[in-house]
C-alpha cells in the first residue's frame, strides 16, 4: 500500500523547533519498519505545528494518493492541528502514539483521539512502540481492514442496496424489537423500498400453484435428501400432506416475489402460519429461498430471507450476500459449550442447505439433508425440519445490524466452522434441537465479550474474511461498525 506519514508537535515555534529532530525521529522508525513490510511509504517533510504546516503537509499527501495516513505523536502537540489535518485527508486516518516519556506525547494523543470524536472524524489508534510485536500487528490489522481493494468491494456491496425492493410479510414475531424497521429510515439512509403485504395474501396464493409443480417439488426431495423421515402426525405424506403444503408455500412466495420485484424479504412464519393445524412450519420454503437449486431451476440465485421477519438480520444477510454472491448463515446463538470454546448456531429453517458442504454441485449438498418431522411442542402445524451440519471452514465472517436509540451499528467479528466426529455432532446436536440445522462455531472473541456487547438473538456468517470490506460498507452507509475481537 502506499502510505503517508506525518508528525505533530507542539504548537510554540520556539518549542517546535527544539523537538523537530526527536519528531523526525520517530516518524522515521515508523516509516522504516513500514518499508521492511513492503509498503511504500511517503514521510511529512515538516513537522506539523502550525495551521500552515497541517495544511501543506497533509495536503502534499493526499495529492499523492495515500490509501492510509499514519498520524504519528511522540511529544506534545496542539489537538486543533490535528483536526485541522485530518479535514485534508481522504484516506483512513491511523493514530500512532509512541513510547516517548520524557515528553507528553499520549496527552497529545488522547487529547486528539477526543478531537476527531468531537467532530465526528473515523480513526485508528494504535499506542505503544514501533518495536513492540502487538503495535506491530495492531498496524498490519488496521492496513488490511483498510486496504483499498477491500473497501472498495465493501463500498460497492453497500451501494448495491439503492433500489432494491424488500418484501416485508408481516413483521417481526414473538416481540423481537431487534427485527423491527421504519420504512423512512430504510428508503433514506439505504435507498431500499419496503413492500409490505399479510402473511394472509401468501396463503391465498397457495390456491393457484399447480398440482404438478407440488409433485415434482416432492419428487425432486425424496430423490436428493439424504433421508425424509415420514411420521404420522407431524411429517406426512401425498398431495395433502404436511410436507406438499410447504411446498406449494415455496412456490407461491418464490413466484410472487418475482411477480412484485422483492429482491429479499422477511417472513413471520411464527406464529401465523406454525400455530394453525391447517398450516405448516416455514422450515422447507425458507431453506429453499435461501439456496442455490431447487427443482425448477437447478442454478438458481438465492433469494435473502429472513424467517421470523428479521428485516434488520435480512438486510445484514442481503449486504454478506452482496460481498459474496453466495447463501448467507441465519441462525439463533442458541448454545455455548465451555468445554469446547464453540457455539452451536441453530434455527428451525434458515440455512440454505448450500452451507452442509457449501458446493457448486447442489446435489453433494442436499445430499446431507434429512428432512425430520416438525417439533410438535414449537410447530403445531406441522411439517420437515431441514436438518443438516455445517461444513467446516476455517474462516468465517460473523456479523449482525442492530439499532441503538434509531441509529444503526453492526457488530463484525471472525471464527471459523467446525466438524466433530459423527457421533459427536449428533451427540451435541441433540442438547439442544436436534431436528433443526446446526452449525459448530469458534469466535475469535471471547463469550465475555459477546456477552457484554452484542445484541440480538440471531447471527448471520459467510465463508471467508470479510471484516475490511464490512468496516467500508458501514462507513459508506452512515452505520457504526464494532468489530468484537
């Protein structure tokens, strides 16, 4: 990458003066070990202390095109020269605060860190000495969630939002607030239309989907499930069976979604359509939308979905999508197992089966799928669970939009999918709901963490790491991003 460097000092000519060698100095140690990592890198000729020298030597790196401008203190330095800086530079700002003791350089950097809050300015803060190995590697972190590829794809994804159309069916179930939306703010701040229409429409759809569509539908699940296991209550059979109702369900949602343009979209399942004897659970159409293949097309586009009406956990899955191209985990954080350091991610419906081995070949991935019978004690109406494990990867990418006081955050963090022995994962599967899909997870921060700041029941992932491109599209898209670590 190409980076710029420059320094601040104190703000009294006759004390800048006798600091400019030590500033020099220390610019220069961070400048050097930069160059021995392989970027190139532009150092400030002057040292900043007045609003002249902040204008040239600021300026001077932004006309070179700095992808990141390292904003190194080391003595006491005056904070609205920093501010001043900070307004010429359009590159993401890092701030560098040495080992200096015989001069106040962390006031100066605390003091500015405060000033670019003040004013609303985005920055990095790394605080420590060049040699130290965790300043070292809080520097090449900052460099990669910033590099300029990344960010670029991540500003991309987040613009891709504007005029799209999300199907709002219903709204949020069971009194989750963390799924709520306001139509305005969306159009507004993300340029997304919010279409909203009753469960009760989808329903009456359900009258008009062919009887052959519903048996091919069947046919194609018995042929390419590892397993369906019919009862006779929950899971039945036929035409007017549990398992037909789901889906002629799929299909009347699927066509009505292309019939209105939804791009993605929510729906409230619970507890509409799984409280009514004449209904089903959601499991089966959700699954399917979220895919990559079903019956009638066998390399199809997935359709986000969010079941329970989670706009804000659809639009965080629509954004993933939009960096990846590929399904995007829902799921509850349902259960921690200590001993393991892993979490078990379930819920009743929502992942695509793509994720049971995540090939461009469908046929591997429904291969793993069993579909078992509704739980009768959360699903009266009955119906498949689409029951299958994560394939492992060893980088996944969590994420999660959530509102505080109106305004929107996303807690971003990695970690990685993981596979036990067979008996293993049916032996945690069943501590908590075996017949749903499961996916074993580390995180790469601790459950304290989690626990003290993340803020909604369910979690959303892709495969790879994607957090630069995250922190971009937040920053193009006026949301905070916190990355948990």
């Amino acid at each position: 990458m190409k980076i710029g460097i420059c320094t601040f000092t104190d703000g009294r000519k006759r004390v800048a003066d006798s600091l400019r060698d030590d500033c020099f100095h220390f610019q220069r140690a961070i400048a050097d070990w930069l160059r021995g990592e392989g970027h190139e890198v532009l150092e400030a000729q002057e040292i900043i202390w007045n609003y002249a020298t902040a204008r040239s030597e600021a300026g001077r790196l932004a006309d070179a095109g700095c992808e990141v401008t390292i904003f190194n203190f080391c003595v006491w330095s005056f904070p609205d020269l920093t501010a001043q800086a900070a307004l010429l530079t359009p590159s993401p700002i890092l701030f560098v605060g040495n080992i200096n003791p015989a001069y106040p350089g962390w006031v100066a950097f605390f003091a500015s860190a405060g000033t670019l809050d003040e004013i609303g300015q985005p920055f990095g803060r790394v605080l420590g000495g060049i040699n130290d190995p965790a300043v070292q590697e809080g520097i090449r972190r900052f460099l990669e969630r910033h590099d300029p590829d990344r960010r670029r794809k991540g500003q991309e994804a987040a613009a891709r939002l504007r005029g799209l159309r999300y199907g709002e069916f219903d709204g949020p179930s069971m009194g989750m607030y963390t799924g709520h939306l306001d139509q305005s703010q969306w159009m507004s701040q993300f340029g997304i239309h919010v279409y909203h229409r009753g469960q009760l429409h989808l329903a009456n759809l359900t009258e008009t989907v062919a009887d052959e569509r519903v048996e091919a539908g069947l046919q194609w699940l018995e042929e390419h499930c590892a397993a369906i296991h019919w009862d006779s209550k929950m899971l039945t059979p036929g035409l007017d069976g549990t398992l037909a109702r789901q889906v002629r369900l799929y299909l009347a949602i699927k066509d009505f979604c292309r019939e209105e343009g939804i791009d993605f979209c929510g729906l409230t399942g619970q507890l509409d359509f799984t409280e009514s004897p004449q209904w089903c659970t959601m499991d089966v159409p959700e699954a399917l939308l979220n895919d990559t293949a079903d019956w009638e097309e066998e390399n199809k586009k997935p359709l986000i979905c969010a079941t329970e009406c989670d706009s804000n956990g659809a639009l965080t899955m629509q954004i993933l999508h939009h960096l990846t191209g590929t399904p995007v985990l829902f799921a509850d954080l349902r259960h921690y197992h200590a001993d393991r350091d892993v979490y078990d991610l379930v819920n009743s419906g929502e992942h695509a089966p793509w994720f049971a081995k995540r090939s461009d070949d469908w046929r591997e991935n429904w291969a793993e799928v069993h579909l078992q019978p509704a739980s009768e004690f959360y699903f009266r109406g009955g119906g498949a669970s689409v029951q299958f494990y994560a394939a492992p990867a060893d980088q996944v990418t969590f994420a999660r939009l959530t509102r505080k006081n109106g305004y929107y955050r996303m807690h971003i963090f990695t970690g990685s999918f993981l596979r036990f022995t067979p008996e293993e994962d049916e032996n945690l599967a069943r501590q908590t709901t075996y017949e749903w899909p499961h996916a074993f997870a580390k995180f790469d921060c601790s459950v304290e963490t989690l626990a003290q700041s993340y803020s909604a029941n369910h979690i959303h992932a892709v495969v790879g790491d994607y957090l630069a491109e995250l922190i971009a599209a937040c920053e193009f898209l006026d949301i905070e991003p916190i990355v948990l670590s």
